[in-house]
C-alpha cells in the first residue's frame, strides 16, 4: 500500500469489529419498504456499494416503532417479521466483505410525511383519500418544527420509559438480523435530537429543564442499546449545531460526545442541523466541500473518541487528507456513493494504480486487463474518436 492511500485504506477498530477501510456508505431513505419490510431493492441497492469496495454499508434509518416512520414506506424494526428480509442484506453484504451496519430511528415530530420527491410535506386528507393517511406525531414538547406542520402531542413519562424499551427490542433484532454495526440516529430533528435540543424540549420534569435532564433520554437509549449488542460498535449520529438561535452549539456538542462515549458509544458520527423546517431562521451549515469536517475534528481533538464526518466528500485526494490531518476517522459517503457506487475502487485507483488489484475478483479479472489495454492505446496515440477521423 503507497503513502498516498494508506490513510483511506487502513483498518478501523471500534469495539468488536474492524472495519476494512475508512470509507463507510451513509444511511439513505429509499422509500420502499412496505409495512416496514425490506424488499428486493433494499438488497440491490446496498449490495452494488459492498462490491464496489465500501468497508461499512449502513442501512438507512429504521424505525424501532410505526409512529417513528418518516413516511408509510420507512424500514422498521419493530416486528419480529422485519427480522428475515433484512438478515438477507446483511449476509449479503458481509459475503461481499463488508461490514454490515444499521441506524436505529424515530422520527418524532418531523414523522408522517411525503417522499422527497412529493416535497416532503406532511401527509394530509389528500394523502388519507389516496390510502396513505396521516398520524399523531409525538415528541418531547408540543412544539412544530416550523409553519405549516402539525402540532405533535408530548410524549407521557410512562411513554418515555416504552421507547426506550422500543429501542433495546428494535436492537435485539438488528442483532438478530445479523449486523455488526448499530448507529443511533441522534441528528436531523428527530426524537432524539428533539430531547437534547433546548428549541424542541420544553419540559419540566425528569426528561427536562436543564441540559442535564435533555441529555437524559439519549443517554438511556443508548444504554439499553448497548446492554443488546454486546461487542458490537454503537455509532450516534449528531447534529453539531442546531442552526436557529438559542439552539445547541459544537461546545454542547463535544460535551455530550464524552458522556456518549462514557456510556459505551464508540463512535460519533458528526452532521448538523435539520431541528427546524423554518428555513427563514434556520442559520444552516454553509455547504461547502467536507463542511460537517471542522465539527467531527472538534469532537476528536477534545478526545472523545473516533469521529465520522460526512457531507460534500467526492474526491480521493480530499478523503485521503481528512484522514490524514486527523479531521475524522471514518468518511460515511451518501449521494456521491449513489452516483458512482465503485468510488472506493475509483479512489484506490486514483491514489495508486498498483491498488488495481483489490477490485471484486469477479470484476477486477475484466476492469485491470482493460485498463491496461486503454493505457497502450493513449500511449500509442489514439482517441476514442480517432476511426472516425476526429
């Protein structure tokens, strides 16, 4: 392995498991489970990115109980029936040499909504005459998460105390399924974000008032995860910075990351925002190129342990350098893996030709010739055009 990869390619430890490289695959909503269950695109569609070379392949975020579904067509965990069809995708993945991970979800109030490419908005009368009513959204407050959306309905003490069971069973069965990997989903406005944050948990009683008592909820969930999975890693995705003013900051932030990790989380996963649907207030992250970096580097210089970072990550070079200036430990990929789902072999290939070799043997004994017999041809002169006298 030259210099030049060996930051991208070497093996991550976290916990019981090893990851084969620092590049991981995002968890992606695909809008197409029915009644939570996985179906054939699921198996396609994460399949194509082990074979391409990713060392973690992250299931996107699956509700551990029906009201915590984005959509009607959100992946579930929260039957015994959801167990088989995933278990499939992940003996599939590790056949492949991947390491199978998933994220644990509850959408909270942002729940009961479109898909994206319905814009996302929440399910209406419209939406209930088509056969896809919508539901009581539930979080810690009764508070919107901007104009425009329901009020959802706080959530019971005695309520609390079922999710965090909820959480456990719907780890038990990812356990079950067979996946190496459990992450959190504590980011983007969800149920668990929506605790931590001072803007989305007005409370007070034992689950709120003070940061102390916001902190509460995830920090049980995380416990009763942990005490399911035995030595397998625990990932928690967090939102670094709420956006809105009066909102969490990166210093919050840092902090909970060592009670995280205290509890036996052993990676954090750093992204941002998404507490607010407000976007007139919501001060967001510029997007930029690897912008969630500075967040996931704060977190790893503070020593709580390893980071993920993702967001704006398309380059072989540009990963190879977070890596190696210590902005993260592991790079999670999402629409740049959609695009090209080989990038991990693409950047293998850019970083060092000899890496050629590590390629899926069933494509590499086609891909490396190939690219061999290309070389000759531009060594020789020629273009793809040049028969045709361009």
């Amino acid at each position: 392995m030259s210099p030049k990869s060996a930051a991208l390619f070497q093996p991550l430890t976290l916990s019981g498991v090893t990851l084969p490289n620092r590049i991981g695959v995002s968890p992606m909503c695909m809008y197409g489970a029915t009644n939570g269950h996985a179906a054939d695109m699921h198996l396609i569609h994460l399949g194509r990115f082990a074979m391409g070379g990713a060392g973690l392949v992250l299931v996107e975020a699956t509700a551990i109980e029906p009201r915590g579904r984005i959509s009607h067509h959100d992946l579930g965990l929260w039957a015994d029936s959801h167990i088989a069809p995933l278990r499939r995708i992940a003996d599939a993945l590790r056949a492949e040499g991947t390491v199978p991970g998933i994220q644990l979800a509850h959408a909270g109030r942002r729940a009961s909504v479109r898909e994206p490419w319905r814009a996302g908005a929440p399910l209406d009368e419209t939406d209930a005459a088509a056969g896809s009513p919508p539901w009581q959204t539930v979080a810690p407050s009764a508070v919107e998460p901007g104009p425009g959306w329901p009020r959802p309905r706080a959530l019971t003490a005695a309520e609390i105390r079922t999710s965090i069971d909820e959480w456990a069973a719907a780890a038990r069965r990812a356990v079950e399924a067979g996946f190496d990997v459990v992450e959190l989903h504590g980011a983007h406005g969800y149920l668990l974000h929506q605790f931590v944050s001072p803007l989305s948990n007005l409370r007070d009683d034992e689950w709120g008032g003070d940061d102390e008592r916001r902190l509460r909820y995830p920090l049980e969930v995380v416990r009763a995860v942990r005490a399911e999975i035995g030595d397998r890693a625990l990932l928690y995705r967090v939102s670094s910075i709420d956006g809105p003013e009066g909102g969490r900051r990166i210093e919050e932030t840092v902090a909970f990351a060592h009670r995280l990790r205290a509890e036996g989380v052993d990676l954090v996963d750093a992204s941002s925002g998404g507490l607010s649907t407000d976007r007139s207030r919501d001060l967001r992250v510029r997007r930029t190129f690897g912008y969630h970096a500075d967040f996931s580097r704060s977190v790893r210089e503070a020593g709580a342990g390893p980071v993920a970072t993702t967001g704006y990550i398309v380059d072989a070079e540009q990963a190879a350098m977070l890596v190696e200036n210590g902005d993260t430990d592991l790079l999670l990929l999402g629409r740049e893996m959609l695009d090209d789902p080989n990038w991990p072999q693409h950047a293998r290939r850019r970083l060092d030709a000899e890496e050629a070799a590590h390629w899926h043997p069933r494509f590499g004994s086609a891909i490396v010739p190939r690219l061999g017999s290309l070389q000759r041809l531009v060594e020789r002169g020629e273009g793809p055009l040049a028969r045709f006298g361009r």
